[in-house]
C-alpha cells in the first residue's frame, strides 16, 4: 500500500516565509531555507515552495531562494509561483527543485503543461489549483471555481473540469487548495478533495485548513487524498511531524516514519 505524503508548505514573499487566513491578512513567519531544513530534518515527506507574490506581481520567481532551500534539503521538493513558460520550468529544475507547479499561467496558457510533461516527464509537473465555492451554474456545475494571480482574480471556470484537462495534457499530481478553508485551521475542503481524486487517475494533494491532526486523517480516509499539505499547524509550533505521523500511524493510517518516532 503506497504511504500518505505530509507536504509542508512554504509560501514566500519577499524573501520570508509569511501565512494568512483565505490569502490575506499575511504575516511573515521566518527564514525559508532554515525552515525548509528544519521540516526535512524532522521527517516531511516533501517540501512545497510557493513565491505567492510572482504571479500578481508579474515578476520572475525567486530563483536564488529556490537555489539555497534545495541545498538543504534531499527529500522531493516543488517549487511555483510565477512559472509562466517552458523555460521558467527548466529554470526551476536546474535550481535544484523536482518539481514545477503551474496554476495561473496553466490557465492562461494550458499548453506549457504538455511542454513541460513532454521535455521533463509528467512527473515533474504539478498542476496546482486555488478554487473558491460558489453558486453552481452552467459554467460552473461542480460549485468551484478557479481563481487565480493569488485568489485575486475568479476566472468562471469549473474546477473540476479543468483538473481532469490538466490531466489529459500530462499533469503528473494536482493540487486543490480551498481559498475558503486557506488558513482557518478548520480542517480541509474534504468533500472537493473527494471528488477530484474519484475522479481523476492522479494523485490528489490536498492543500488549505489543516488546523489539527485529525484534519489530516479525514482528509486521507475520507477525502481519498494522496498526500496533504500543511502549514500554520507547525510553522507555530502547535504541532510536529513526528507528532502528526504518529497520529497518522497509530489510526491505520499508511505512513513513513522517522527516527524521531522510534
């Protein structure tokens, strides 16, 4: 049986690592490389780096960042945020990332997701998606719908459809991040998370609400998730990995452990 991930993210602005409620109110936390070492030190099944500014800001990612976390740490890494072209993706990789994830600019343009699966395999590309709930309609059935640049920008898609595109032009993994659930600590977006990973032959990583340890095991037994990224749960230090994993592996839950768990 193939292990449940745990996926810390680091979401970066100006150089620090920084965290909000819905992708607002943000406050900086720390440094992203000490960070990124501390979490794969304690036992992260990956690490996720997202420079939340690039995209919004129309600039270039954070490259020199990248660089500095990815040597400190040898566990998978994804990078996004401001990954807007096939040469952006190369950029990434050689900075030392395994990963590139797109959201904003795969909208615009879906097809640097079949470039990026056809130059690197489609496991190096991560489809990566910010998703509001909202009225359903004709153009949106599911009642979620893409946002992008942020959370800034509602694009009338459906989320579900354009997950399943996603797949069909060679995205490796998907990413749901609820913009509702983003930063509450009220637990994930289960029931979207649920349909994506019914629904598509991907892994599912869900992203956005985790607050308590038992957030991750609905997710996993309930939502059907792949792997889960989380955040404010351990960047103030309310919870640890090896304190999660336990969590995880003593409720039947599929896991790697750590030493530290021993």
């Amino acid at each position: 049986m193939l292990t449940k991930r745990i996926i810390p993210c680091l979401d970066v602005r100006a150089g620090l690592v920084t965290k909000g409620i819905a992708f607002r109110e943000n406050v900086d936390i720390g440094d992203p490389v000490a960070m990124a070492r501390k979490y794969y030190e304690e036992g992260a099944d990956e690490i996720v780096f997202y420079d939340i500014a690039a995209s919004s800001d129309r600039r270039d990612i954070l490259i020199d960042v990248v660089d500095r976390v990815a040597r400190e740490i040898f566990i998978p890494y994804s990078v996004g945020g401001g990954i807007r072209t096939f040469e952006d993706m190369r950029r990434v990789l050689l900075a030392g990332a395994e990963k590139v994830s797109v959201n904003s600019a795969a909208v615009r343009n879906p097809q640097v997701i079949a470039q990026g699966a056809r130059a690197f395999g489609s496991q190096c590309v991560v489809l990566s998606m910010d998703v509001k709930r909202v009225e359903r309609s004709e153009k949106i059935p599911s009642g979620y719908e893409i946002v992008i640049n942020g959370g800034r920008t509602p694009m009338g898609m459906d989320a579900i459809q354009w997950a399943m595109r996603g797949e069909d032009l060679g995205a490796g993994e998907l990413v749901v991040n609820s913009i509702d659930a983003d930063g509450t600590r009220d637990g994930y977006e289960v029931t979207l998370t649920r349909i994506m990973a019914d629904t598509l032959g991907i892994p599912v990583i869900a992203s956005g609400g985790a607050g308590i340890p038992e957030h991750l095991y609905e997710v996993f037994t309930e939502g059907h998730a792949d792997a889960a990224i989380i955040a404010s749960m351990i960047h103030y230090n309310t919870y640890t990995i090896p304190g999660i994993k336990q969590y995880l592996a003593d409720r039947g839950v599929p896991i790697r452990k750590v030493p530290m768990m021993q």
